[in-house]
C-alpha cells in the first residue's frame, strides 16, 4: 500500500513538473530589446584567441545583467564540449566555479559546479535556496535547476536544455519552482581564454522581481520558515513558504482550484513528516506543492492584470459614452433654445398686431378679445403639460419593464451557470424549489456520517463554487431508506446533513446560509422494497436557493434545523 501510494504522488509531480517546463519557457522581453549600440564588425568578432578553424567556432553573445555584462554562448549544434568559469558578484564575491556544456543530439548536457555557496537565507527570512538560470540573448530567462549549498563547499547541479545561445547565473529563491529569477543574483558565467567563441556585442536587459514582491502582503519574517523548525527539510520550508507567497498574492480569490491542489499535496508532505516516512516521500508532494503553489501565484498576477486593463478599457468606454451623451444633450438645449426664441418672436409679433388691432377697437371689444386669448393660451399650455406628463409616464413604465426583464435575464443565466459548474462536481437537477445536488450514500462510511476521501474533496469543489455566489441559501437534507427505527434513521439522516453542513462551513461557506435537516425515512425518491430503490433513497439533498438566481426554497419540508456544533 505504502508503495502504491509513493508511485501516485511521484506520477503526479511528474506530470506537474512537465507542465511547469512548457510553461517556463514564455518569453520574458527585455527592457531595451533594440539597443543604440552598432553591430560588431567582423574584425570585433574574430579576436585573436579564436580557434582558427571557424566551423568549430561557438559565437558569444553579450548580455547585461542589472549593471553589469555576461557572456551568452552560442552552443551550437553537436558542437562538442566547452568550458565557463563562474565568478561570485558583490553580493557574494567568494563564490566560483565552472560549467561544462556538452552538445548532444537535440539537447545540451551542462555539468555546473559551484563553490562557497552562503545560506540562502543571508539575503532574508523568503529566500531559501538556489536557483541555476540560463538568460537567452533576447532576454527570456529559464528555470534550468535547484543548486543547494552543501557542507563540503562544492554545490554540483546536472542538467539538460533544448536552448542553443544562453548565459549562466545564479540567484537565491524562496523556493525552487519561480519562473522569473530574483534581483538577487550571486554568480555569473565568465568566458575562459581558451572558450571558443567571438563576441558579437548584443544588450539584452531581462525583467526580475525585487525580493519585497514574494512577500508584499506578509512581512519576510512571518512567513512559515522563519518561524520553523530548524530541522524541517528544506523541500518542505520551501512549499510552506510558496503556498503562503501564493495565498498573500490573492491566489484564493484568482486561482482557487491550483490553491487547493497546493494545499492539498503540502498537508500530505506534513502528514509524511508527522509519519516519520522518509526524505525522498517528503521532498517529493513538497516540491509537487511548490510547483502548485507558483502555478497559481503566477496565474493570480495574470488574472489580475487582466482586471487592470479590462478596467481601463471600461473606464474609456465610459468617458466616451458620458461625452456622446454630453454633446446629444448639448445638441438637444441649443435646438430648444433656438426653437423657444423662435416661438418668443411669433408671439411678441402677435401682440403687437393685436395691440394695434386693439387700439382701432372700442375698449369691450378689446377686453373680450383679451379674455378669450388667455383662455386658449391656457387651454394649449394645459394640453401641453398633459402630454408631457403621459410620454414620461410611458417612458418609466417601458424603463421599469426593461428593468425587470434584465433582471430577471440576469438570474436565469447565473442559475444556469451554477447549475452547470455544479453537475461537474455532484448530479445537479433545477427544480422549483431551487437547485439540488445530490450526495449518493456511497459518499460516507457504511451506516455512518463520516464523510470519505472523495465527498471531502467534491465538498471542497462545492465550497469553492458556492463562495463566488455570497447570496445563496444552502439546505442541506439527510434521508435514509426504510430499514431500521424511526428514531435510528431520523439520528442518522441528522448527522450525514450536519457533518455534510459542517465541513462547508470550515471550508468558508457563511454559517449564516448553510442549514441542515434531517427527514429519516421521508419523501423516498425510489421503491424501498428493492436494494437498488433504498440505495437511492439514502442520500444527502443540499438545496441551492436565493433570489440571486430566482429561486426561492418555499416547499423545503417541515423539521427543525440541527443547530451547528
């Protein structure tokens, strides 16, 4: 058993670190990717330690790293082995070394050793070890390693990669999974006099991350290796400090399902190390956890850069649309305005004719005339307003109605979705009374309420779900076949719906919206005289409801809650 367990978690770190490799491999541009410097001449490129014998040649490419200049060699295909020193930085000047890279077939082989390799921690409690980069001359940089101090003072890394041009450094990390290297860079490769190669002088800058931005929302000595054991393995410090790099980012929020799958093989590295199973067990659903844990910190940044721009994007579309509703209301005001002086020249012309008629009249005859204008004045200006107020009447009335419709629209949808995202978790059907997932007896022990392996994490899926809709009411329902006491199923059917209820609300669904029942042997859904008809009606029913996807739980039936525990 204990073997079979080992070749699953193996297979799928396995199968995580593959993917990690393919996604390693996005290009990261470079600050300047066309720089004012003049090609090299061939002279420049030919100097005079060169191999004579130009088809041996390894071109050398120049790359800037923060303020300083390394080299990026052009291994070029089955171009046999050569050599490169490394020489320690400022932050850590006593470091040296060398790496050997061999050509082989549609892969290069590089044997690096390192020498005086400080605690990674020196540089602060988020930094736990090493890792071997190779910076292509466009700037895009790959994970090529892990590189841990050892006690004898040489640190030695064997690997593989399908890039051809590159550059070697070294920089400390939180943990060994990062895709983009840190500002903490402690060695570089150095051209030997006899590398072959010529220079031919290529700037290319490549994006780091400042050490504050794995920690920017827990300080660096809070995190959980500062405060651990001194004898944990370091596999473990580094995927308890990445899945807590990645939760601070907002990975709850943004990447919740990669989150969990972190968390999920972490608590299996914790429980191998509270079982004593060993380093290679350990070392290996850690690092599977760290993988996670960068998986979904990355992705988090993504998505949320995503809302900055989609952000952006709406805030101009909102200023456009505000600015054609300015200028439609603008256009509106002068054509009333016009129209009003318009009107106001008509009527003063009228007045004048009707005084100058007024004054050829006898003074009754004026008045009577006077008397029957206002009126008509009166008359018109009332017809007016009644037409006024009835367009605007109907002009509410059609905005309410579309309103409601939108509304309503709107609720259709989200319980589509739910029910959607739902049915890939647990069978979900839409009923009256709202949603209902149905949770199968084969889900918990027999003639028992413990939840299996499997109900926790589809529970887990469900929580997870449930938490992007605040609003909902969850019911959830115990039912049980026909054999037994009333009392005994009506105990059992009670403790299935509160331990089904419990776990979501550890899992960080509001205790406020989740309640449970128990109805024993009621409301069977199948013919309890057959073992297939009971084994349906045995069952956990969690009825989703709220307003928020139209549907409210009015036929739920009588009982009273369990209260939580």
């Amino acid at each position: 058993m204990k073997k079979a367990v080992l070749l699953l978690v193996f297979s799928f770190f396995l199968s995580s670190l593959i993917w990690a490799q393919d996604n390693s491999a996005t290009p990261i541009y470079p600050e300047n990717p066309h720089p004012e410097q003049p090609p090299a001449t061939n002279q420049d490129a030919a100097p005079q330690q060169m191999n004579q014998n130009t088809e041996q040649d390894i071109p050398v490419f120049r790359v800037s790293v923060f303020a300083r200049t390394t080299k990026a060699v052009n291994y070029r295909h089955r171009g046999g082995s050569t050599t490169v020193d490394f020489r320690g930085t400022d932050l850590m000047p006593t470091v040296g070394g060398h790496a050997k890279v061999d050509g082989k077939a549609g892969r290069l082989a590089i044997s690096a050793e390192l020498t005086h390799l400080q605690p990674a921690s020196s540089f602060g409690g988020q930094y736990l070890t090493y890792v071997l980069w190779a910076i292509t001359p466009e700037g895009r940089a790959v994970n090529l390693g892990e590189i841990l101090p050892s006690e004898g003072g040489k640190s030695k890394i064997d690997v593989t990669t399908d890039l051809q041009a590159f550059g070697l450094i070294v920089t400390a990390e939180p943990y060994y999974a990062v895709v983009r290297p840190s500002n903490k860079v402690v060695a570089e490769n150095v051209l030997r006099p006899e590398t072959k190669g010529f220079e031919e002088p290529i700037d290319a800058k490549f994006d780091v991350l400042e050490g504050s931005q794995y920690t920017i929302d827990v300080p660096a000595d809070q995190l959980p290796a500062s405060q651990a054991n001194p004898n944990a393995p370091l596999d473990l410090l580094e995927a308890r400090n990445a899945v807590a790099i990645a939760k601070a980012a907002g990975a709850q929020q943004y990447a919740p399902d990669s989150l969990t799958k972190a968390e999920d093989m972490l608590q299996r590295a914790e429980d191998y190390l509270q079982r004593k199973q060993g380093r290679t067990p350990i070392g290996t659903a850690a690092r599977g956890a760290s993988q996670m844990a960068e998986d979904a910190r990355v992705l988090t940044l993504r998505r949320k850069e995503q809302e900055r721009l989609d952000a952006e994007r709406r805030a101009r579309e909102e200023a456009q649309a505000k600015a054609e509703a300015d200028a439609e209301a603008a256009r509106k005001n002068a054509q009333n305005a016009q129209a009003q002086s318009a009107e106001d020249a008509r009527r003063r012309a009228e007045a004048e004719a009707a005084n100058a008629e007024a004054q050829q009249r006898q003074a009754a005859a004026l008045a009577a005339q006077q008397q029957a204008q206002a009126e008509a004045d009166a008359a018109r200006l009332a017809a007016e307003e009644a037409a006024r107020q009835k367009t605007e009447a109907d002009q509410q009335r059609a905005a309410a109605d579309h309103a409601r419709q939108q509304a309503e629209q709107q609720k259709e949808e989200m319980r589509a979705r739910l029910l959607a995202q739902l049915n890939q978790v647990l069978q979900t059907r839409d009923t009256a009374r709202g949603l209902i997932v149905s949770m199968p007896d084969v889900l918990f022990d027999f003639n028992k309420y413990t939840l299996k392996a499997e109900a926790r994490e589809r529970l887990a899926r469900i929580s997870g779900i449930v938490l992007a809709y605040p609003d909902l009411r969850l019911n959830i329902e115990g039912y049980t076949d026909s054999i037994g006491s009333d009392q005994y199923n009506q105990t059992l059917s009670e403790k299935r719906a509160a331990t089904v209820r419990d776990y979501l609300i550890s899992s960080g669904v509001s205790i406020n919206n989740v309640f449970a029942q128990g109805f024993g042997k009621a409301d069977p859904v199948a013919d309890n005289s057959t073992a297939a008809g009971r084994k349906l009606n045995r069952r956990v029913d969690m009825v989703v409801s709220g307003d928020v996807i139209g549907k409210q739980d009015m036929e739920s039936p009588s009982s009273t809650p369990i209260p939580p525990q």
